[in-house]
C-alpha cells in the first residue's frame, strides 16, 4: 500500500491514496489552517469506523443477517499533551434490519476488534477502545 501527501499551502494538505483517490486535509485557523478539510488526526479515527463497519458487514452478510442501513459513532479522547495520542475511542453501531440477531450483530462486532480491524488493533496499542450497539427495526 502507498499513499502520498502534498502540502498546499499554510497547513493544508492533499492526500492521495495508491488507489487513486484524493482528499484535503487542514487545520483549524489558530494553528494556521483555514478549515478546508479533516483533521489527520480524524482521518484516523475515520478510518478506524470505516475498517471495523466493513468487517461487521461482511460477517453479518456471511451470517445472512438482513442488514438494510449501519452506522457507526465513534467519539474519542486524546491526550493532553504531545503526543496527542488517542486514549479512549468508543465506536456505537446503529444497525437497521429485518429480524436482525443481537447475539451475531455482538460476535461480529468482537470478531472485528479482537481479529479483523486492522486500524482498531494498531490503535488499540494505545488507546482504550470500546464498542456498543442498537439495533433497529427497518
């Protein structure tokens, strides 16, 4: 895997991934940014809720759970002074579906973090992670 990232101007950046695809990233305007984009810091915390949600659907489609709609939260804390590492990250899944199964929606969610989620296994080398769900009716 190969990504690049350009800088644009004050603290504004462009991300391109080996795959193609482009993103910006700034600051806030008290570190000299103009808000354009995420933070990187949330790129990573993005990415975390990206990689454990492809899991959980992929288990739960492998299940043949009729999930319609997912979504995961994800609130973090961060430590107060450099490295401003994450130290708690708590991702909430809201699955939608028809007759979904708390019991496979609770194992894939493990299985995820504890296996799959390659992001959620490097940051939980720091940080405390946590996870919780609700399921609703579609």
């Amino acid at each position: 895997m190969k990504a690049r990232v350009k800088w644009i101007e004050g603290v504004a950046m462009l991300g391109e991934s080996g795959s193609g695809h482009g993103l910006v990233m700034d600051g806030p305007p008290d570190a000299g940014g103009r808000n354009l984009g995420v933070r990187p810091m949330e790129m990573l915390l993005l990415g975390m809720g990206g990689c454990t949600q492809f899991d959980v659907l992929s288990i739960l489609r492998k299940a043949r759970q009729a999930v319609t709609d997912c979504v995961v939260e994800l609130a973090a804390e961060r430590a107060e002074t450099d490295p401003k590492v994450f130290t708690r990250i708590h991702a909430h899944f809201i699955l939608t579906g028809h007759d979904l199964d708390a019991k496979r929606v609770e194992q894939a969610i493990r299985l995820s973090a504890e296996k799959y989620c390659s992001a959620s296994l490097m940051l939980g080398a720091m940080a405390t992670i946590s996870h919780d769900f609700e399921i609703r009716e579609a």
